[in-house]
C-alpha cells in the first residue's frame, strides 16, 4: 500500500501561491510608481541646470519660485534614497544638494550670480541624478525579471507537483481499495499469479491467508473497514500482498512462507484485533483460513481452495 502526500497540502501550496499574487502586484506597483517619482526628480534637476545656467533674468520672482519648489521636492526625494550606494558622485547625495542648496540661498536674489556661481554644481548634481536613477531602475528592472522567473518555476513545479499527485491516485485508485487502502481484487489476481510462478520456479514456500469479516454493523461499517486494513498493513511485512477480495473477505499472500509461520502470522493479527477499539464488537466474527501453495495446482485454484475452505 502507497503512503500518499495528502490532497490537503496539494491545496495549501495551491492557495499559497495564489495569496502570493497580491504581493507580486503590490511590488510591481510600488517599482513602477518609484520608477516614475524618479523620472520626474530627473526631468526636476535638469530642468534645475538650466535654470541655473541659462535664466538672465536678475531678478524674476516666478523664476526663483519654480527653483524653490523644484529644489524642495529634490530634497525630499533625496532624503528617501540618502542610503542609497548607486549614487555615483564624488560626495553623497546629500552632499551635493547641500552645496547646491547653500549656494542658492546665497544668490537666490540674484540670477545673474547664480548662474555663474550654480551652474556648474547643479549640472553636476542633474548629471549624478540621471545616472543614479538609470542604476536604480536597472536594478528593480531586473529584480522583477528574476521574481518573475522565479515565481514561473515556482509555478511550474506546482503543476508538475499536481500532476505527479493526480498520476498517483489514478494509479492507487487502479490498484487499491478505495475503503481499505489494500490492494483490489484485480491487482492481487495479477500479483499472486507471478508469485505462484517464482514460487514454482525457485521452489520457495507460499501460503495465503484468508479473513472473513462476519455481523457487519451497518454504522460502523466503513470505520471497521479502515482500521482493519490499517492493522493488516501494519503488520505485513515488505514482500506480503494483503487484499480486499471482496466486501468481506480479505487475502494475504505470503510469500516464503510455510503454513506453520502463517499460522503465527494470524496469531499476530487475532492478538492485534482483540486491542483495538476500532474494530472490537460483539456482533463482529472474524474467520480465519491458511492454505499452502501446491507447486501441481495454477493460482486460480490456489485462491479457490482458499476461498473454500
């Protein structure tokens, strides 16, 4: 019997990766809205030098405005990204600004001066920028290339997890008891034939025991089933074929074994139903019936003579 990855976990990893959406959403919209509050500081510190650099104006109170705020809004952005290492200038970040700042502060009356005395430190400043941001934007670019590949693969083995998981059923449920968990009757036909075989051709002992489950309680039916064949794969060993023949018979076949160590295999089984709560019941009659191999005879009136006797 096939010890199974539950169907439960196989739906756990499937709304994990669902609840994960949300996630990816909100950081590919938190890098793009960054994306974009970085191209505006560019177009801001360009527009900056060259109003530095270009206005002839002395003294033109729209002008000195429009600087204020760009440089206001500079200085925010800037305090956001001062830890930032893509910053490529010869100072900080920070730095750079405050020379910027300082200087505008001391000409800001006079734009003739500032021109002069700005220009050079504020292009400088517009040109880190632009570079800084192309680094940063490269980086989120691709950070969300590698999430995306990751989150394919995650995806990807996902699927493959549920197709292995439903291949697996199909198959169990081919050769399984779907009440029991032991094998069916088919794949035993098929099974004990083989085995009736080798036990021919390698001249190895072969017995078969049979239980039959008498005085069902129609309540408790299906739960007496489970635990017993919980029990009988318990106690079978790894080359042991146990079945459910049919609705209350069930069939192990084992193999290199002779009728006198079958008997203390079901001895085992007795001692095991009689401990467990499961299965003990007043109206509940276990039959129990060896038969050994005989090398003359085919398998299907090997599993006749059991089921007969």
């Amino acid at each position: 019997m096939q010890k199974e990855w539950s169907s439960f976990r196989i739906t756990l990893l499937l709304y994990l990766v669902v609840l994960l959406l949300p996630f990816s959403f909100y950081f590919v919209y938190t890098s793009f809205k960054t994306m974009q509050q970085d191209t505006k500081i560019v177009r801001q510190s360009s527009w900056l030098s060259g109003a530095m650099g270009h206005t002839t104006d002395k003294n033109n109170p729209q002008t000195i405005k429009d600087i204020d705020n760009t440089l206001q809004n500079i200085s925010i952005w800037a305090g956001k990204n001062s830890a930032t290492k893509l910053y490529i200038g010869a100072h900080t970040l920070s730095e750079d600004l405050t020379k910027v700042t300082s200087c505008w502060t001391e000409n800001r009356t006079n734009l003739s001066a500032a021109n002069t005395k700005c220009y050079m430190l504020t292009d400088n400043l517009a040109l880190n920028i632009e570079k800084m941001v192309y680094l940063k934007q490269k980086k989120i670019i691709n950070t969300f290339y590698i999430s995306l590949a990751i989150a394919m693969i995650l995806l990807l083995l996902i699927i493959y997890m549920v197709r292995l998981y439903i291949h697996q059923q199909m198959k169990k449920h081919a050769i399984h008891d779907h009440e029991t968990k032991l094998f069916n009757k088919q794949y035993f036909l098929s099974e004990c034939k083989s085995s009736c075989s080798r036990a021919v051709r390698h001249e190895y002992p072969l017995s078969m025991l049979l239980i039959t489950i008498n005085g069902f309680e129609k309540e408790t039916k299906i739960q007496t089933l489970k635990a017993l064949g919980t029990l009988i794969f318990f106690l079978v060993r790894d080359g042991d074929l146990p079945c459910r023949y049919d609705e209350n018979k069930f069939l192990i076949l084992l193999p290199f074994t002779q009728k006198e160590n079958a008997l203390l295999f079901e001895k085992r089984i007795r001692e095991a139903l009689m401990k467990d709560d499961c299965i003990i019941s007043e109206k509940i009659e276990f039959d129990f019936t060896i038969t050994e191999f005989d090398k003359k005879e085919s398998e299907v009136a090997f599993v006749q003579r059991t089921l007969a006797s």
